[in-house]
C-alpha cells in the first residue's frame, strides 16, 4: 500500500501564519526592536519559497542536465555572495577565493554523496540533485560565515601578537595556523552536536520529510545519516580552504593584514 503525503490547505495555512502574532507580541512587551525585521523575513520567505516551489516544478518536469547543473552553480555562487556579507567583508576582495573554497568543498561531497549512495538514474536527476545541493550548500554557507568573520576580525584584534610570530621567523601559514584553527573549531560545533544528539533530542528535517512521503523510517534513517556525513565533511573542506586561500588575498606583499578587506 503506498502512502501519500497529505496536503496541507491554503485556509490552513493562514491559520499558521497567525502563530506569528505570538513572536511578534514578544518582541513588542520586549522592545526588542525587530519586529520590521521579523515582518520582511517572512514576507521574504513566503515569496522565495513560492518562486522556487514554481521553478522547481518546473525543472523537476524538464530534468535538463545543463539546468539543474546551472541550479547548483546559482545558489552556490548566491552563497557565496552572502557569506562575504554576514562576514563583514568587502566582496570584491574575497569574492573567488571564497566561491573556490565553497565550490570545490560542496560539489567534490555532492558528487560522492549522489555517485557512491544514490546512484540514480540519470545520475543528474533533480529529484536528488537539487535537494542534496540546497543542504549541503546551506549548511556550508553558515559555516564559512563563521570561520571567516572568527578569523580576520581575530587577526584584527590581535595584531601586535600576529606581528610578533612573524617577528620571531613565522611564514604567514605558521602565524596563522592558530587562528585557523581556533575559526574552524567553532564552524564545525553546531553540525557536531547536531550529529551527537540526531535521533534522541530532533527528528532532522529530511528524515521528516521522507517519512511523511511515505518512505520506510530505515531508508529515511540511512539518508539522513548519510546526508549529515556529507554536510560535516563539505563544511570542513570548505572553511579550511577558503581560510588558506584567504590568505592570499586578506594580507599584503609585507604579510600584513589588509585594512580594505572589511565593510566599514
């Protein structure tokens, strides 16, 4: 007997979206002076969501290799574009060092995720494709927004100190390896903890999804597992590369860091 996923009406939907009263009233007895922000994000929401639900139908019905691969390049590279923003950093400056870093670290785990789990047929199916991409990518994004705003700023704040290793003999690596590390250390916690608690304290949004699509709870199992082993190893890959290849262009011929890198 095959399951179907049941629909959630338009009637119903406005109901949910009268929840928002609540978050809303808090923010106003609280003064937290968000509440335009909280407004614009779900109107925002609302509206991305209902232009990618309409795209997405559309290219799940075409399944043309050169647009979903065309899909992937888009969000990675609308990733990339906010990552430089949420860290604070001139875009113009790191804009294809980061889109390397996140490009190289997302497709390498897309590709092995898709060509040694899945291996659908064709192997460009935008039923897997798009929706293994939107994840990791996502998560990858967040990620590097932290391990690039922890680094520069650290370097920033601690310049004297950064100056000494070089001073004592340091190569520009060596004097920013503990700060690599101490970037990439917390860019990795959230989806750690996320692992070390899956299945005793949340039911990850995949899974979720695929058991109310029907599917047997083993095989929603199998891919969220899969799935997180994916998001955890591109988010290493790409915060620990985009961090050394930043370090080409984030400092100068003199090893110094550059004052122009960072949004006034």
């Amino acid at each position: 007997m095959t399951m179907e996923t049941a629909d959630i009406s338009y009637t119903s939907m406005a109901l949910l979206y009268g929840l928002l009263v609540i978050p809303v009233a808090v923010a106003l007895l609280l003064r937290l002076g968000n509440v335009k922000n909280i407004l614009v994000s779900v109107l925002r929401m609302t509206g991305q969501m209902a232009l990618v639900g309409l795209y997405l139908d559309y290219l799940f019905r075409l399944n043309h290799p050169l647009i979903n691969f065309g899909w992937v390049l888009l969000i990675i590279t609308i990733a990339n574009l906010t990552i430089q923003r949420n860290a604070g950093l001139r875009t113009a400056r790191l804009f294809f060092v980061s889109l390397a870093g996140v490009t190289v670290g997302t497709v390498f785990v897309i590709a092995a995720f898709i060509l040694l789990s899945i291996q659908p047929r064709p192997l460009y199916d935008a039923r897997y494709l798009i929706p293994i991409s939107g994840m990791v990518v996502g998560n990858c994004m967040r990620a590097n927004v932290i391990s690039l705003e922890r680094f520069f700023n650290t370097v920033r704040r601690n310049e004297k100190e950064f100056l000494t290793y070089l001073l004592l003999g340091a190569s520009l690596g060596e004097a920013a390896r503990p700060y690599i590390a101490e970037s990439v250390r917390p860019a990795l916690s959230p989806i750690l903890s996320t692992m070390a608690t899956l299945g005793l304290v949340s039911l990850p949004g995949m899974m979720t999804g695929q058991i109310l699509g029907g599917s047997p709870p083993v095989v929603a199992i199998k891919y969220q597992v899969a799935v997180m082993i994916a998001i955890f190893t591109a988010i290493a890959i790409s915060t620990s590369l985009n961090l050394l290849l930043g370090l080409k262009v984030g400092f100068d011929e003199y090893q110094m860091l550059r004052k122009d890198l960072f949004r006034r």
